[in-house]
C-alpha cells in the first residue's frame, strides 16, 4: 500500500522543515511513499530549501514552474495541482492514495498520525479531510448542502457569508460522534487523502464552474445567502473569472464516480 504526497509550493520557507518532518512521519504508515511537489516562483529561499531536502530525500520528485502560468492565484495553483494528479494517474498501479496538502503554517503543527490510522482501512470515504484548530478555517474551498457554491461570489458581503458557513460546518462537526463522517460536496482545509482510482476522471480547475452544479442547488445557497450570485468579474482584476480549484475537482469525481467526499470532526494537526 503506497502514497503520493503532493502540493504545490510558494513563499513557504518558514514552514518546510516541519511539514516535511510531518510528512515523513505519514510515510511510516504505508509501504512506500513519494513527494512530488511543484514550485512556483518565491520571494524567500523556499527553492534552496527544497534542493537541499531533495538532496537528501529522494523521494522527492521537484517540478520547478520558471514562467508565470497565468495572473490568477487558483488558476496557477490548479496547473500546479494538476502536475501532481498526473504524476498519480500516470503511476496509479503503484499509489492506490494519494495526498494533497499545503506547505504553509496550517501543516507545520504536530501530527496526530493515529487520526489517519483511524480511517485509513476504511471504505466509506474517497477523499477524507480534518477538521483543524481552532476552527474549521478552509470556508473558501467547502461546498456543503445548503451552502454548495462559494461563499465570495455572492452580492452580499463575502465576510458575513464566510462568518455564516463557518458556523454551520463548526457545528455540524459538533454533532458528529467519533468515528462519524460528514458527507459533503466539497472539503480540503489544508489536506485530504484520496482513493485514486475515484479521481482518474478529475482535473484541478481555477475557473468558476457553476455548470458543475445542480441549478437548485444553486438556488439553495441563493436562497441562504438572501443575494444574487456573482459568477463573473469577481476579485481585484475587472473580467476575473475565479473559484477554488478543488471545487471543480471533488465535483467533477461525484458526477464522474460517485466519490464520497467526507470531513472527520477530528484534528490531524493541532
């Protein structure tokens, strides 16, 4: 039983040796393990670091980006994501798993590994994400019924409905017993492990796709939101066509595989 671990990297530095401290201890879990990571272009040493950690590590496999992709944050970061999924597809016989996660400050804290180890032989779950401390704080990737879109694309303003759903996730992890899952449609907070064989027919994709969901679904955050959806000219640039790009992709394995999308009340990093 192998695992890729992937994510993409920028201006991380601070944060590399812990998380690949943490990784590693993940990596005790299965029989074997890869990192594959893509770099975009740093304002620190984050390059050097992860040189230095190849050197001595090799099983990680480092994809430098040397142009700028595009202007867009979640279109870069769902080419870069994408470079990782390929790597998975590409070499699905040999990681049955594969993670996503982020390099930053939300996976430098230390490890409960036990909580993988719970779930890990369970199969009521494709893609598994944790809740985290203090909050649930990843408002901009989940998509959970009645709240199924984004929470900035609507008129009303984006910190009142990001205030609102995270109440309603908070909440909804409360009433969990241990061991209980939540199904949703969409869940990352800073990291999930997937079943690959339920992502071969996904891409990460940036772009706003609300022709991934049901039009009353839809409706449904509409009707919550008490405002009008917003699919175009979100963000600072005017004509920016912009969404979480792991939205896309947990949408596109429900409609593709029928995959379970869960969140544990439990917390992997603390």
């Amino acid at each position: 039983m192998n695992c890729c671990i992937c994510g993409t990297v920028r201006n991380c530095a601070p944060y590399l040796d812990k998380v690949f401290q943490n990784i590693e201890q993940i990596g005790t879990i299965f029989d074997d393990y890869k990192i594959v990571i893509v770099y975009d272009k740093s304002d620190d040493n984050t390059l050097t670091k992860l040189k230095e950690y190849q050197s001595k590590n090799d099983k990680l496999e480092l994809y430098v980006n040397k142009s700028l992709i595009s202007p867009y944050r979640t279109h870069r970061l769902a080419y870069g994501r994408n470079i990782c999924l390929n790597y998975v597809k590409n070499n699905k016989e040999r990681f049955p798993y594969f993670i996503m996660m982020d390099f930053d400050d939300v996976n430098c804290k230390e490890l409960n590994i036990n909580v993988i180890k719970k779930y890990i032989n369970r199969t009521d779950w494709d893609s598994l994400s944790f809740n985290t401390t203090p909050k649930y704080y990843d408002i901009w990737a989940l998509s959970i019924y009645p709240y199924c879109f984004s929470y900035a694309h609507f008129k009303d303003t984006p910190i009142h409905n990001y205030d609102i759903i995270q109440n309603y996730i908070e909440n909804k992890l409360k009433e969990l017993k241990d061991g209980e899952l939540l199904r949703c449609m969409s869940a990352f907070n800073g990291f999930s492990i997937y079943r690959t064989n339920k992502f071969l027919n996904t891409s990460y994709d940036g772009r706003v796709r609300i022709d991934l969901l049901p039009k009353h679904y839809l409706e449904a955050h509409k009707k919550m939101a008490q405002s009008e959806l917003i699919a175009h000219d979100y963000g600072h640039v005017k004509g920016l066509h912009e969404d979480c790009e792991h939205r896309a992709f947990h949408l596109q394995a429900i409609h593709n595989d029928d995959a379970k999308i869960m969140i544990s009340k439990d917390k992997l990093f603390c």
